[in-house]
C-alpha cells in the first residue's frame, strides 16, 4: 500500500530543487501529531482486525509484497521480484540484498518462514484460513523464498500483500513474545517505539528501510487517541495536532473553508453498513431481515447523514472494486410492505437493540433515522453508545441486536472480504453476524479457485445477489476517507485501501 517506488535519483533531483524555493517549503524531519477515534489494541500482526491496529503497524512492517500507491496492483516490497509456475502452484520470491528488520539484525529466510507458517498454523490467527493453501515454504538460501500451493488459488499474490503477512524476526518473537508486543520490531519504513495506552503511539524512521534515507520525510508520526469527532476538530484548529481522521461529514464544508485546513476526500473502499445479528430470534428469518431492509429509507440517511458526500450501497463490495456489480439491486424503501412481511412473519412489539461508538456523530445521525424509520412499521429501537474497543468487544460477544459498522479492503482481491463476511467461518462467525448460507460459502471456494477472470466474476455477481436477498447485513451507503491537515503538512494521503503513505508525509516550515 506504499507510494510508488521513485528512483534515488529522481529523488535527489527533486531534494535539491526544494532546497532553492525559500520560506515554506517542505523540509525534511519534524513530528507529525495524528488525532484518530481509537487506541491500539495490539502490534501482532496476525491478530489483528480493526484499522486502529493495522493502519499504524502497516507503516512498521514490511512484506514479500505490497499494494501500489492506486491500490490497485501489487509491486516489490522486501521481494524484488517474483515468478509464478505455468500451473499456478509454486510462487519464487527473490529477496532484495542486505535486507534488515529495525533493530538492524539481518532478515533472514527463516523469519519469512516462520512469519508466513506462523500466520497459517496459529489458532488465533484472524485470517489465518486464507492462507491454508500454503502447502510448503522454503528457503533454499537467505534471498530465496519458493512457496508451494495445494492448489490453485487466483487471489494469492493479493494475500502476500496484506499486513497480516508482515516479517518478522522469529527470535524475538519465539523467545521474547510478550516484549515484542510492547517493542514490536519489523521492516516498514518506519519503527513503533512508544505505546502509551490511552494516549497515543509513536513511530520514528527506520534508519534501516530498504527504501534508504530519502524515505521517510518524518522523524517521527504520533497516532494520538482523540475519540470524541468535535474534540478532534478542535485540536487541529488549534494548532495542538498536525492532522485528524474521520472528519464528520457534516464538518466537511465548514473545514474546507478554514484557509488554516486541508480537507481531503481521498478515493476509499469503504462501506459503511448495519450488522445484523442472525443468532437473535426473530432476526434469524430471512423474511424478517428483509422487512427491516424495505423499512429503512437509505436515500433519506445517505442525503442527511452524509450532506450528499456518501453514495447509496447495493452490495457489500465496494464501488469500484474488482468485480463490484453495480446492476446488483438495492433494497427498496417499502414500508407498508415491510409491515406485512412483519405481520406475515408473527411479528409484533418487537425490541432491538442498535449498538453505535460513542462520539462519532455521523454513527448517531444514522441510529436515530434508524430509529425513527422502524417506528414507523412497528419496532421499537434502544439505542447504545459503547466506545469504539468496547463496541467491537460487544460484536464479537454477539450482545447486540443491530450494529453500525464499516469496512475498507486490505487486498484488491473481494476474496478477504468475502470470506470473513459469508462464510460462516466458526471463528469469524460472518463479521460477527452469525450469517451462514451453504451455498454462499460453496461458491466462496469456487472463486478462490478459478482462475478464470471472466468466470469468476461470475460467481462473485452470484455472491452479491445472494447475500442481498439474504440481507446478510443492511448496506448502508459508499464515501470517501475523510481527512483534515493544518496547511503546513504536504502529501498527507490515504490510499483506496486505507493505508496512509506516511513515508512521503512533510511537514513545511
């Protein structure tokens, strides 16, 4: 997900450059101050699932591969190239020479084996099930890396790219595993080197990056844990942090005419969407789900809660992405209808419970249309505001009725997405949905498998219709990241899969 590789010298050329504009312009070093809505959780990098977490490792780790700057095609990372076997089974990876993790120990191909057997084989590994066609991974020698497949798997080049196949150094990780998860060492290009919980985490320049002095710009990022929205905006208008995240869509025109503020909508793959919980009765009925679907009026939140800035979701793929069907069919706004599915169903005085974070205003804009709109046929709706942490704790605990969520890509592949989403996977439970179709997760492994471009699309327009019809979730609408700098920070940039190319962040004078 970096920045597109520039050669040392274009770089040079561009570093001298610089130096003859004068006042104001970029210069290198500095401290970049971060105001994001949630604290880490944790650095290992097969843990984890949430942005809080992977937005910040991604920038102190390093992979086989990476995403390019677009998002949309995977280039060398600490592989500097690789080849793929005319069966699609073997992937050869050379390494880069003299390649080394932060502390300045040299990457050696038994840390690629060991991350990558690590990432497979642990129990708690959240993705870990993606990774099982991994048959064998060897290192004939320490710049080689040959991984065999069981079988075919289309997506697989897209699985080496994502963060949660991070190298890391297996003695300290083995031996040390508690101070690692304190003092995480790794490749990126830059190094975490403070965690103060329920403050913030601190990243400084890896001076051992395979990228070389030229990159990063920064000494040193801050991610600060500001939750509350207007507390953020607050700080950066005062100058107290560089940048913020989640900017409220109903802030979005009033930054943008602060001249002290950059407001950027960066292209995303996010979905914003309700999370349904199948496991809690009458929400197991596919006939109530859909009720609740044609009571809701999505154009009426997307035009209040999103001041115009969000598009309407008709699948859980996200516009734009590989194999997004934009002829899948949204769920029409049809409350007289849904009162008869309801009616149809045995349904009456129905109570749920619609879990929100606290603090995020957009999140409290949407529960309260929600609210209001399901009135209207007959159901009763709780609203309950949980900190961030605590409300993702509360999902995975399935004590939650409805909750609003979102999701952005990590991969260009849907494969990821879709697996943890539908499959029923006992250990992700559907996104903690509980969702589980037979069929659905059939064609999961149909599209994991096939090779074809044509013929998998296919099967994922099939995924898409299903899981609308199913009303595995409620989609709710499509948007862009959206981001808030003071004037002084230059190439502050969220790629489509969420990743910040910090290594290209400057701050002027």
């Amino acid at each position: 997900m970096r920045a597109t590789l520039r050669r040392l010298a274009a770089i040079s050329i561009a570093w001298l450059f610089a130096l003859t504009l004068g006042a104001g312009a970029a210069s290198a070093g500095g401290t970049l101050k971060i105001g994001r809505d949630q604290d880490s959780t944790t650095f290992d990098p097969i843990l984890i699932s949430q942005n809080a977490d992977l937005w910040v490792i991604i920038n102190a780790n390093g992979t086989l591969v990476r995403n390019n700057f677009d998002g949309t095609a995977v280039e060398p990372d600490l592989a500097e190239s690789w080849t793929v076997s005319p069966d699609g089974l073997v992937y050869t990876f050379k390494l880069r020479d003299g390649l080394k993790f932060s502390d300045g120990s040299p990457i050696k191909g038994s840390d690629i084996r060991f991350s990558l057997e690590r990432l497979r084989d642990t129990k708690e590994s959240v993705f870990g099930a993606m990774y099982a066609p991994m048959k064998t991974i060897e290192t004939p020698d320490d710049r080689t890396v040959v991984i065999t497949l069981s079988q075919p798997t289309a997506p697989f080049i897209t699985f080496i790219a994502m963060f949660a196949a991070s190298i890391l150094p297996e003695d300290y990780v083995k031996n040390h595993y508690d101070e690692y998860l304190e003092h995480p060492i790794g490749a990126g290009a830059f190094k975490i080197v403070e965690w103060k919980r329920g403050e913030y985490v601190a990243l400084e320049k890896n001076p051992y990056s395979w990228e070389g002095p030229a990159k990063p710009k920064l000494d040193r990022v801050e991610w600060h844990y500001i939750p509350n929205d207007n507390t953020r905006i607050l700080k950066l208008q005062a100058g107290e942090i560089d940048a913020m995240i989640f900017v409220p869509f109903n802030r979005v025109a009033e930054l943008q005419k602060d001249p002290n503020l950059q407001v950027h909508l960066d292209l995303s793959t996010r979905e914003d969407h309700l999370l349904v919980n199948h496991s809690h009765p009458p929400l197991d009925k596919k006939e109530v789900r859909q009720a609740l679907c044609k009571a809701i009026d999505l154009d009426a939140i997307v035009k209040v809660a999103t001041f115009g800035i969000g598009t309407p979701a008709n699948s859980y793929i996200p516009k734009g992405s590989l194999f997004y069907n934009p002829d899948n069919p949204r769920c029409t706004y049809e409350p007289d209808k849904a009162k008869q599915m309801l009616a149809a169903a045995g349904v009456s005085g129905l109570t749920l419970k619609l879990l929100i974070s606290s603090g995020d205003v957009t999140a409290e804009q949407v529960a309260v249309l929600v609210q209001s709109q399901l009135a209207q046929v007959g159901i009763t709706v709780d609203i309950e505001k949980q900190e961030v942490g605590q409300a993702w704790e509360t999902e995975i605990a399935g004590d939650y009725d409805l909750s609003m969520n979102y999701w952005t890509n990590d991969i260009i592949d849907p494969d990821e997405k879709t697996s943890f989403s539908l499959y029923g996977d006992p250990d992700n439970m559907s996104y903690h949905t509980r969702y589980k179709n037979p069929e659905v997760s059939k064609l999961i492994d149909e599209g994991r498998t096939e090779m074809d471009p044509a013929k998998r699309k296919a099967i994922y327009d099939k995924i898409q219709a299903i899981a609308k019809d199913d009303v595995n979730w409620i989609d709710l609408y499509y948007s862009p990241y959206r981001n808030a700098t003071r004037t002084n920070v230059k190439n502050f940039t969220q790629n489509p899969l969420g990743r910040f190319t910090l290594e290209d962040t400057e701050l002027t004078q």
